[in-house]
C-alpha cells in the first residue's frame, strides 16, 4: 500500500517518530521488547491489516513513519495524542504568548483624548 501523503518524510521526521514511539512503548502498561513484540501486539490491537516484524522494526529504527490509520492505533493503545506521536508537541503556546504580549505593548496606550473621541463617533 503507498504512503497516503505526497511529501516523503525527511530523515530527520523519521528519527524523531522513532524517539517518540519508543518512549510511548516505555512509559506504556506491559514492556514492548523489540520488533517482533511490537508487531504482535500491534496487530492485536490493529482491525485492518497487520505488519510485518520488518516494519515495525523500520518504525523503531527510525527508517520509516506508518500511514495515518496505523498511527491511530498505536497513539490509541499507548495513551498518546496521534500529533504528540507523527509529529511531536505542538508549538508553545508560551512563546505565542510572549508574541501577543510584545505587539500590545508596541501599540500606543489608550488616552482620555482618544476615549473621548470614540464616544462621539
């Protein structure tokens, strides 16, 4: 089956797919050892159709990402976010923050003048 998305994933998205799952399967229930631990318990999980020990070794290894739907499965039996596992944190909403806070203070405070004369209009 081909990858659904147009855009192959960099080596880097990989590798950090990799990291996030693994410390998905660590902080997990019962102890995942290996590829051929994944795959069979992956596809106890999984309805459609299972992997392969090979596979689930190239997710481990950082060579390869799974589709969409197999993402889910995995982000729903380890108790993660489907982002959290495809693509990591979502941005900070602090450093938004900060950024909001910085373009309230470049604007010009509020004068009585300019409250009075948004009242006449």
């Amino acid at each position: 089956m081909m990858r659904q998305n147009r855009f192959m994933p960099t080596n880097q998205e990989r590798s950090s797919f990799s990291e996030r799952l693994r410390l998905a399967l660590k902080r997990g229930h019962k102890p995942v050892k290996g590829a051929t631990d994944l795959a069979r318990l992956f596809n106890l999980q999984h309805d459609g159709t299972g992997v392969s020990v090979q596979t689930t070794h190239k997710w481990l290894s950082g060579r390869a990402i799974p589709t969409t739907e197999k993402i889910r499965t995995l982000a729903e039996w380890l108790g993660v976010s489907e982002h959290w596992l495809h693509y990591g944190p979502p941005p900070d909403s602090s450093l938004l923050k900060v950024k909001e806070t910085k373009l309230q203070q470049a604007k010009y405070p509020t004068s009585p003048e300019t409250i009075e004369l948004a009242k006449k209009n």
